[in-house]
C-alpha cells in the first residue's frame, strides 16, 4: 500500500500463469480511459488486490457533494497546542491515524483535506483524546462508555461549523475511529447526523499464522510466510506496516507469529530479536504480538533433563526465558501452546494435567502482565478410538476451574477439526469456571483451499450464534467468549490466518473476506455475515447495487454450496488424506493410517446405512452437550438435518423430512452443489463491467477450477457411496463418468502449505477426473 508496485510484482515464481501476466499488462496500457468508464460508479482501473478493502477510490456523482460539505478540513489532536502545527509530536499512533486520514479522504473525495489547528468552517473533522486534544476534552462526549479501545464519532457544532469529532481515551481509539469513519465513505453512508460509540466485546482478537521459520506456512494457500526471518531484524519490509493496518482497519490487535507446531529457535535470542523488530512496527497499529512454543522447549533449548511441569529447575527456566522475552518486548502477549495433540510434548507425559502444563507458563507470564492460549485441541492419534470428538471435552471438562486467571483455553469451534459443518464443541457449554476463546480457521484448509470461492461469515455466524443452553436459551457461544455469560474479565477469539506473501495477501480476491469477517466478528461478535459481504463488498469491489446484490448472495451461498459438494448432511472429514485438498471417503485405517485420520471412520458407511452414532447408543458424545442440546441432537424429529450424520448412523432408505430416501438426499446435495459453482460462474461473468480486469479474470479462473472440483468431488464420493448402499440412482441424476478404482487413483501429490516432505502419494499415471 505504501508503493505502486507493477502487479507481479511479490507473487512467487509459477504461480501466475502467462496468460493472467498479459492480462495485467493489458490492463496496464489501458488504465487511462476506456476501461474505467465501463459501468458508472464502479471502479475498474486495474487493481492486483493488493489494498485489500482500503482502496479508497475516487467518491463519484452526488455522494461526492454531500461528502465535500461534510468534510473540509482536519483538526490533529492538541488542537491550540503545539501538536497541531508540528506533527511530530503525536504519538505514533495518532500519527497513523492521521496519515489515514488524510490518506483516505485524499483518495475519496479527490483533493487533499487541509490539516488546521483549529476549526475554522464547516465540515471539520476533529480527532483525539481528551488527552492529546482541547477540544475533544471539552466536548461532552461520555467518553467513558467505550472503554480502552472504543471510539465515538459524532456531529457537532465548534465554534458556530458543523464538526464530526472521531474520539477516542486511548490513542487506538482515535485509529479505530479513523477507519470507522473512512468505511462510512466506502460504503456511502450519510455523514449529516451521527452518533456512533463502540467498542470491541472481545478483549484479544488474534490471528494465528501457522508460519514456519524456514518461510513455508502451514496450511497456507498464499504463499510463503509474510515473515522475512532471514532479513529481520535489519531491515523491516513496507508489507509488515501494511499488514497492521489492514488488521487495524478491522480491529485485530493482536498476532501469533509462528506456527502452533512450533520450534524451539523461536525463543533464541537470535530470533527474539527479530520478533521484537515486528512488535516495533506493530505497536503503533494497536497490535501486540504473541508467540508459539513448545513444550519441550526447556529440554531441547535449555538442556534440561525434563520439561515437567513441576520441576522446580523448569519452572525457573520458564521464567527466565518470559523476562528476557518482556526485556526486549515490553508490551508482548503472550504464549499460544499446543500441547500433547499430534505429537507435540506436552504435561502427559509427565504425568501431568493440561491445568498443571498451563499454570507453569502462566505464572511466569503473569509477571510480566502476559496471557497464555492454551489450546484445547489434545489428542494423540489412536488413543480415543472409540470417538476422538469426545476427547477434548473428557481431558479439559474435569479441570474447570483449574486455569489461572491469566489463561485462555482456546476451543476450536467444532469438536474435531474446522470441517466445513460441525455442531458447536460442546466445552463451550461446559466450562464455566475458566476462560475459554474461540478459535475458527480463516484459511480454508478443509474449504477447497486456495482457488475456491467460499465467504466464512456464514460458519463463524451459526458457531456464535449456537446456543449452549449452559445457562437457558441465550447462552449462545458469542455469550461464552465475549465474557457476558460467566462475568469473565478476559476475553479472547483467535482465527488461523490465511495470509502470505502472494501480492493479493489471501491467494484470491474471496479469500479477503474472509479475514475481514474474522476481525469485523471479533469485534462484534453479533453482526451479521450478511451485512459484513456487503461492506466488504463495496469497499473492495463498487457500491453500485447492480454488483453488490448478486456478489453477496453469492458469498452468502457459497459455504452451503461446498457443504453440498463435500461433506452433506452432517458428513465430515471426506478429504484427501494429508493434504486435506479433494474427495477421500474410502480412505481407510491401517498402513501407518490411525483410525481417527480416516474417512471410513467419520462416515462409518456400511451395508446398512451411514453416519456416526453419537447417541447414548453409540459414542454418547451427545451427552457431552447440556440436556436441552443433547435432547435435540439425540432424536431424529429434532435432530437438524444438515448435522444428521454427525450423530446418527442411519439406514440408507431412512426418509427426511422431505419424503426422499437418506441415499437419494445424499446423491441430490451433492448434485446441488456443482450446480451452484456452475450458476455461480453464471453470474459472475455477467459482472465483468464492475470489476477491474486483473480481479475479474482471477476470480473467474478460480470459478472454473471450482466447478472441476466439485464435480470430482461429487463423481468420487458418489462413486464410492453407491458402492456401499448399491442403490441406485435417483431418476434423472447422471452417474459418475469414472470408476470408483480411477477416483481412488487420482492423487495431488504435492499441495500447498501441506506439511511433510514428500509426496501425499505413491505416482499413479491415471487422467485427470476433473
Ligand atoms: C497446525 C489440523 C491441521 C494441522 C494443524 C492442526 C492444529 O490437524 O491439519 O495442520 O496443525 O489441525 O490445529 O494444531
């Protein structure tokens, strides 16, 4: 953002294909007429995605006036003290919120607003803190309401002229304000009359990057790491403010740097010094960093002999590793600890509780004011055979209670692993004497990952909104994790970030909204994933309504659609064995496969019918839920249809609701969702007048690749269903073109962001099903 870069520019070697280069180049040589005047109101100069939603162009028509009258000049913070002529003397932070500003009301409204000392006529614009400006300090704002990190921003009268004051108690306040404001403007709301106060629900909104030191990201799908390790902390990439920005502009503030399967070097002093140089760009954007560790760290770092919790040499070690941690990063976060979950060392192995793990970390970090996330995610493969939904819940719900002041349990949103549908995980409802977070996957490992188009809102909604009955109806999850329900001061939500090197960030254009869901979430965790397509998709694309309506249905459908085409009906992990990446429903266990990395064993799909029973006749995990949850979940009237195989093993000719046969409603979701990538091609063609050349042919590349593997998707896993309930077909419905020996052939060896060396599988010389 801070540097017009040509649109190759940061995007890896091969992963462009020549034809998308030529485009850019066309588009390029065009940029000065013909194309921008395509569709009035939209803005289709060329764009590489690279300013995400904070493109900030050129307000037109009437708007334009009516934003002209209400913004006419700006009034830094200090107003008649010496800050206003000398803009040094604002904090860093105040700096960027005026750098934005000025920045966003240059590009909107054409001209460059003039920075004043004092409110001189109508349309200013006042920003501060009662502490950095006289004039928000006199204004009786009940400022006090919004907390540490809130903002008001309301129109006034200074001085006999129409004002707005974006004020803040805290300097992020003011930045957070800063960005509300610029998004009204984006999304062509009326400047005339406002009255806005908020603040964020969640006290630490985190994104987790699952970045390795060597540059790779697990499961990511844009690239390498963002994280130059090698060239930190000498020199500070441009991309590293532009990344705190971007998640300013949605009110993250915070960021793991490194991956939960993490490694000792992190806490070298070698690579403390580099994190401490991006702590050092971050700060001022209100966002703090945090780091993963490993367990084992005292072992494999400090030469210990154990990492045992209670050994009186690891806990010194631990904290004297925190302080020298805090002696260079005053204001660090804190740990983010995955802990005896697929291999990872942890206090099991001691013979120790997650409770006694986590309060050795704590107390060292509570010196220092820090927060430890301790991941709720513990299993080791094979060792709940029976059922590894149950497993969090049976390790963490007797320890309730057990958990510092100053640790987060950090709960994935469903009980195994980000499908693309699970039921809440039943710890949300369980724990009420310790602080638990949520933690939703904003990169789309199980999702079709980076090329297909699938908005998150929809899922991060129904998780918040499900209703753990922990307290009666309304304790709904965003209850639990925004502390209103339990009275719990600290609050927390995490998302696994989808962000890389790739010079669009997200690997696809859609793949950004998915970010800006997760902060715009956090933030507040009732809004609704609609409302947030469509801000989204105005700032990023147009306002016109022509555009705005069908893009956000779209995005409003896409996650059922992938739902349809991969897991239906409450199926859930069908994918491709490691790399998570195309159908695998007749992965079975053995051959250095565990059970519970399978497919077979989540559909447990056999003669008689399919699905895993989780009632009181099966797993029992039902009960994990409180009674008014499991009383639904357990019985097949009230059951939701679209979990029903989560918790039941039905008969293949088992009749839903809508008179049609388990078997056949199968085969039409399925069928339902390649028809919607296809409609979804549809309409997106016929939007090519609104959107810029680069973005437009991206996303539709991206539709065609999705349409194939949907298709593969839905030809394999019928394939391999119907070789199971031997029915047939339900009439009109085309059989899969292969046979079930092709699908089980066909093999991506090497995906992106997939850990592991080598291939995902033997070579195999069979055409390309999709
Ligand atoms: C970082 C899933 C993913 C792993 C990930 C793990 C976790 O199993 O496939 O790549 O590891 O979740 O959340 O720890």
């Amino acid at each position: 953002m801070t540097r017009p870069i040509s649109p190759a520019a940061g995007q890896p070697k091969g992963r462009r294909p020549l034809g998308s280069l030529i485009w850019a180049g066309l588009s390029l040589m065009l940029l000065t007429g013909a194309l921008a005047t395509r569709s009035a109101g939209a803005d289709t100069h060329t764009d590489d995605g690279y300013r995400l939603w904070l493109r900030y162009v050129p307000v037109q028509g009437e708007w334009l006036e009516r934003y002209r009258r209400s913004v006419s000049e700006l009034i830094a913070a200090n107003a008649r003290g010496p800050a206003a002529r000398a803009p040094a003397a604002l904090s860093p932070t105040l700096r960027v919120a005026q750098a934005e500003l000025v920045r966003g009301l240059t590009g909107l409204l054409g001209t460059t607003p003039p920075l004043a000392p004092d409110v001189t006529r109508d349309g200013a614009i006042v920003f501060g803190t009662p502490a950095s400006s006289a004039l928000v300090r006199r204004l009786p704002l009940a400022l006090s309401r919004v907390g540490d990190e809130g903002y008001i921003i309301r129109s006034v009268a200074i001085a006999g002229h129409r004002a707005t004051v974006i004020a803040g108690n805290t300097d992020i306040g003011v930045l957070y304000g800063a960005f509300r404001f610029l998004r009204l403007m984006q999304t062509r709301a009326p400047l005339e009359h406002l009255d806005i106060a908020s603040s964020p629900r969640i006290r630490r909104r985190v994104l987790d990057h699952w970045d390795n030191l060597d540059g790779t990201v697990e499961r990511g799908y844009a690239g390498d790491s963002l994280w130059k390790w090698d060239s930190l902390p000498e020199h500070l990439s441009p991309r590293y403010a532009d990344y705190a920005r971007a998640c300013a502009s949605i009110g993250i503030n915070g960021a793991v740097l490194n991956n939960v399967n993490a490694s000792p070097f992190i806490l070298t002093p070698l690579y403390l010094r580099k994190v401490a140089a991006l702590a050092g760009v971050f700060r001022p954007y209100g966002i703090r960093v945090y780091l993963s560790v490993p367990f084992s760290a005292p072992v494999t770092l400090g030469k210990l002999s154990s990492a045992d919790p209670l050994d009186p040499k690891v806990r010194a070690w631990w904290a004297a590793k925190v302080a020298q941690i805090y002696r260079d990063i005053p204001d660090f976060g804190g740990f983010l600890m995955k802990a005896n979950s697929e291999g990872q060392p942890g206090p099991e192995d001691y013979g120790r509780t997650q409770a006694q793990g986590a309060d050795m970390l704590a107390q060292a970090l509570a010196a220092h004011g820090g927060i430890l996330m301790w991941r709720a995610f513990v299993y080791s493969t094979g060792a709940h055979s029976e059922d590894r939904a149950r497993q969090a819940y049976d390790t963490f719900k007797p320890l309730d209670g057990r958990f510092a002041d100053n640790v987060l349990v950090q709960v994935k949103n469903g009980p195994i692993d980000f499908q693309p549908r699970e039921p809440f995980h039943p710890l949300f409802g369980a724990m009420p004497h310790t602080n638990l977070m949520l933690e939703l996957e904003v990169t789309k490992e199980y999702l079709g990952q980076q090329t297909s188009f699938v908005y998150l809102g929809p899922l991060f909604e129904e998780v918040l909104r499900a209703d753990t009955w922990a307290r009666g109806a309304g304790s709904t999850v965003a209850r639990v994790i925004d502390g209103s329900l339990y009275g719990e001061r600290l609050t927390a939500i995490a998302g696994v970030a989808n962000i890389g090197s790739d010079r669009n960030w997200c690997g696809s254009i859609f793949n950004q909204a998915n970010w800006y869901v997760f902060g715009r979430m956090a933030w507040n965790p009732d809004l609704s994933a609609r409302a947030i397509a469509a801000e989204w998709v105005k700032m990023t694309f147009t306002s016109d309504p022509r555009f705005v309506q069908p893009v956000v249905r779209l995005m409003m459908g896409s996650r059922e659609a992938a739902v349809d085409y991969m897991t239906p009906l409450g199926l859930a992990s069908q994918m491709a064995a490691g790399t998570h990446f195309g159908p695998g429903p007749w992965v079975a266990p053995g051959k250095g496969m565990p059970p519970d990395w399978s497919s077979t064993y989540y559909s447990r799909a056999d003669a008689a019918g399919i699905g895993f029973d989780r009632t009181a006749s099966g797993s029992d995990a039902v009960a994990q839920y409180s009674p008014h949850v499991a009383a639904e979940f357990s019985h097949l009237a009230t059951c939701p249809e679209d979990l029903l195989l989560w918790f039941h093993h039905l008969p293949w000719d088992y009749r839903l609701r809508s008179g049609r046969t388990l078997w056949e409603s199968l085969v039409l979701h399925y069928d339902r969702g390649v028809a919607w990538v296809q409609q979804a091609r549809g309409t997106w063609r016929g939007l090519s007048r609104y959107v810029d050349p680069e973005r437009y042919r991206l996303t539709a590349d991206f539709l065609a690749i999705q349409q194939k593997d949907a298709q593969w998707w839905r030809d394999a896993s019928i394939a391999y269903f119907q070789s199971i309930s031997h029915r047939p077909l339900p009439a009109g419905v085309a059989p899969p073109p292969d046979t079930l020996a092709h699908y089980e052939a066909f093999c991506i060896p090497y995906v992106e962001g997939s850990p592991g060396a080598g291939p995902a599988c033997p070579p195999a010389d069979v055409s390309v099903p999709r």
